[in-house]
C-alpha cells in the first residue's frame, strides 16, 4: 500500500478556495437571467423579490472566474440589465443613443465587477471555512457592490446612477432603511442578505443555529425598521399643473403653445387659495427673462392664481445657456427691476441630450445626430433651493433627482418640502416617468419630507413623507393638483451619514480586496519557497 504524504496546512491555506461553481456557458446564461429578474423589479412591473435571485445569480456566476471570463459574465450581465432598463433612450433617437448608452454600462459594469471576482478568490485563501469566513466576504462583497454603484454613478460625464438596486425597494418597508444609512446602505444590506445566504449554501456550517441568525436579523431590519423621525411644521398649499403641451423635442408646434397649454391647465386653480403655484420643467417656450410677452403672461397668471409661480425655461446669461428653474412671484415687475427672483439651473445637464462633451469628437462619428443638438447647457452652481414666504422649497430639475448631492444640499439648505420639476414628454409610452417617479418616492422616504414631482405630461404625483401617494395625475392629459402638502423639518440620518457610509464601503472593499490579494501571494510564495 502506497503511504500519502501529508501536506501542509500552510500549503492547504493556499489552495484556490474558490473554483468556478458554474461552467462558463452556464454563468453567461445565468447573468442573462440575473439582467433580466433585475429588470423586473424596477418600476413600472415593480416585482421587487426579483431583486434577490438576479444578485445570488449574478454573484454565483462570478465565483472562481477568472478576469477574463469574469469580464464576459458582467458584460452579458451589464448589457442585459441596461439595454432593457434605459430601452426608453430609442423612443425618438433610434438605436444609436440607446446601444451607446446600455453597452457603455454594460462594459462599465464588466470592469466594475472584477473586484467581486477577486474577492472570491483572495478572501477564502486567508480565512478559514466557517461563519468568519462567509461574514467578511460577504461584507466585502456587498461594498464593492455599492463601490460599482458609485462608479457608474459618477463617470464617465457626471456618471448615471440610474440603476441603483436599492431604487427596486422604492414601494416597499424597506424603502425607509435608507432614511437611517442611505439609498447606497440600503442596497449594501440586500445585497449582504444575497451574499451570505450565497455563501451559508456553499459552506454548509456545522453551527447551522447560529448561521442563521445574520439573515433573520437583515431580514427584519428591511422589513420592520420605522423611518427616521423628522419634525412636522405646518402645511402648504401647492399647486402643480401639468400641462401636456408639445413639450418633446421633435414635437410639433407654434409660437407660446407650451405657454397656453400650461395656462390653460392652470385656470381650474384660479379663485382658490394657493401658497405656491408650480410647473413643470419646459413649461415655457422660452426665457421670460428675454422675452417680454412670456414675462407678462407670468405676471398675468400669478396675479389671477394670487401665488408665486415656480416655473422652468431654458434661459441665457451672456453667451451660457441654463436649465433654470425660478421663483414669479406677484409683484413682478418691480422684483424683476431689482435682480432679485430666485433661480436654480440644473447641477447635471444630460450628456448627448442637454449638451454634447467632447463635441469634435463625437461629431466625426455621428455627426447626424450631434448635428441635433444646436444649444449646450452649463451646469448651475446656484442653491437647489428657493425661499416661499418663510417655507424653504428644496429643488431637483429632471434627472438631478438621481444624483445624491443635489438633494442633500437642499435638505442641508432647510428644505422643508421637495418639488421635482420634469419633462417626460420625450419618452412618452414608455416606462421611463414611471421609473423617475419611483426615486422621487424613494427620496421622499429618504429624506423626510413630501414631494412634489410634477411633469409636463405625466406622471405627476405628490408624494407624502412616508412614500404613499397624495394625489397623482394619469400621464398623457392636461390635469392641476391643489393640495396641502405637510412641511416637515430636521435632517434624517441617512442624508447625513449617507455620503460617509458611501465613502467607507467603496474604499474599505477595495483596500480589503487589495490586501487580501497582496497577502495571498505572499503566502504562495512562502509556500513555494
């Protein structure tokens, strides 16, 4: 009988932990799957559970991958999720915009998602088998998770945080967990949840009791955490008037059709008592600023509506074009004269649709459609807020909504209620109001305080504190809500800690993935030696 050589423990210790749990062929079809379910759960399907099995899909086919095929499993992965999500981009520009956009995230999200695989690798070489072992990767995995998030949320141009898989909870309990540690905290506890269980079904721990006490506690804390208290401080009177003008940017029209379609809408609100009038974003043809019959048709309707308006319009300043929103108030013509009406331009104008970066470049590309895009906005550096009496209104124009820092700076500003101004009218029939309502609804819960999200054609909603709806208008009709919206005040936790829990999980998972592979060839190499 042939005797067997015992081998090392440091040498077993350095053994590939990790092998792939499934072949290639098998983890391409199952990041298909994991873009498909993740598709689900955002609105307007909304199937938020599908949010569970398409990361445990996900995270098992990157398992024990190596760059290369992990590359391929998160761009199959990436361009799935996000050729469906963002499908809404080709409503008027054909597939041009759409492919760039979804295979720009895609390859983004396939270079992003390497850490995870390294991870995977490099951890369970350091720590041995057991509940230690499947907490810290778990963890780990989890932050870089959220680090991909953030990266895609910032660059390239601003980034496009967009797909955040906490944005999948905005209509369940556990939308309020992000009033605690943030829309990023949120989703760094479903994807831990997702990544233990992952790990307790490769592991089978001998302590199965105590194995299962993480998820039931994560499970609990989504499910049943209450809201950050904030302060209610009265209420205030809003009207928000959706016109369901030719506000697209191919739509058809004449000369002040947007003007009269929003004042048309905004006729059943006259003679009622209102704090403050509101439209949507492009509810005017053009710069009141510039243009005296815009002006004085804003004098007219805020003198009948006896109510400030906040109003949107592309507007010029010198040789800069803005997409500013401002406060009309009533006696105009005199505030006008003093400079004194209140303005906020939006902090990110769209790349490609607001302004095109790089310009030269893109142009001997596409130069078509770059051709389409004649005005460029500047970015605003203005306060996201406005002051309505003594009630402080915090703004967000547009997709501002999905970038954390406009929103914060605004309940930082004392923002005591949030009006969104939209318009929607380029991705009419499609999903795309549907899923910017769902983060308007998130950050309401987030934050604390109602909002007001109010769109040229719909959907527009006025969101209580809590998440619930108000009151809503059908898209695709003129319509005016006139509602007492409650105020509230104080900053909730997760605004305040949010952007520091951010900062810790992206580079805390990457200076762990770091270590763990430094440390890891230092012990091959000792075990070689």
């Amino acid at each position: 009988m042939t005797a067997r050589i015992a081998e090392p423990a440091e040498a077993r210790s350095t053994r590939p932990a990790s092998r792939p749990v499934l072949p290639l062929w098998a983890a391409l079809l199952a990041a298909a799957t994991a873009g498909g379910l993740l598709n689900l759960a955002f609105p307007a399907l909304s199937v938020w559970i599908a949010a569970f099995p398409a990361v445990a899909l996900l995270l098992v086919a990157l398992i024990g991958r190596r760059t290369s095929s992990a590359l391929l499993v998160g761009f199959v992965y990436g361009a799935v999720l996000f050729l469906v999500l963002v499908s809404w981009t080709a409503r008027y520009l054909g597939p041009i915009p759409w492919l760039a956009l979804g295979l720009l995230e895609a390859a983004l999200t396939a270079v992003a998602l390497i850490p995870v695989t390294l991870a995977y690798r490099w951890i369970p070489v350091l720590v041995r088998p057991g509940l230690l072992r499947a907490g810290i990767l778990s963890v780990v995995v989890a932050a870089l998770w959220i680090g991909r998030e953030l990266f895609l949320g910032n660059w390239p141009y601003g980034g496009f945080p967009w797909a955040r898989i906490a944005y999948t909870m905005s209509d369940t309990a556990a939308a309020r967990v992000t009033s605690w540690i943030g829309i990023s905290g949120l989703g760094f506890l479903m994807v831990l949840l997702v990544a233990f269980l992952v790990e307790l079904a490769r592991s089978r721990p001998r302590s199965r009791g105590a194995a299962v006490v993480p998820p039931i506690v994560l499970v609990a804390l989504l499910a049943v955490l209450p809201a950050f208290p904030t302060a209610a401080d009265g209420t205030m009177r809003i009207g928000a008037v959706q016109g369901n003008g030719p506000t697209g940017y191919f739509d058809k029209r004449e000369p002040l059709d947007v003007l009269t379609a929003q004042a048309a809408a905004t006729e059943p609100l006259y003679g009622k008592r209102m704090d403050l009038l509101v439209w949507p974003e492009g509810g005017l043809d053009g710069d009141p600023f510039q243009y005296p019959v815009l002006s004085d048709a804003l004098d007219g309707i805020a003198t009948r509506a006896q109510a400030p308006i906040l109003a949107n319009a592309a507007t010029q300043k010198g040789e800069l074009f803005y997409n500013t929103s401002f406060l009309w108030p009533t006696d105009n013509h005199r505030t006008l004269a003093r400079g004194d009406v209140q303005t906020h331009s939006k902090r990110h104008p769209v790349p490609f649709g607001e302004y095109v970066p790089d310009r030269a470049f893109y142009n001997a590309i596409v130069p078509d459609l770059i051709g389409l895009i004649g005005r460029g906005y500047t970015p605003g550096a203005d306060a996201p807020t406005v002051r309505v009496g003594a009630t402080t209104v915090g703004l967000a124009i547009c997709f501002d909504v999905i970038y954390d820092e406009v929103i914060a700076e605004g309940i930082d500003g004392g923002a005591q209620v949030l009006v969104f101004q939209t318009n929607n009218a380029d991705f009419r029939g499609t999903v795309e109001n549907l899923q910017q309502l769902g983060i308007a609804r998130m950050r309401a819960v987030e934050t604390g305080r109602a909002v007001v999200n109010i769109s040229t054609v719909g959907t527009s909603q006025v969101i209580r504190a809590d998440g619930s709806t108000q009151a809503s208008l059908d898209e695709d009709r003129p319509g005016a809500l006139l509602e007492d919206v409650e105020l509230r005040t104080g900053a909730t936790a997760g605004v305040l800690i949010g952007p520091w829990l951010e900062q810790i999980l992206l580079w805390g998972g990457l200076l762990v993935v770091v270590a763990a592979g430094v440390s890891a060839r230092v012990r091959r190499g000792r075990s070689e030696a």
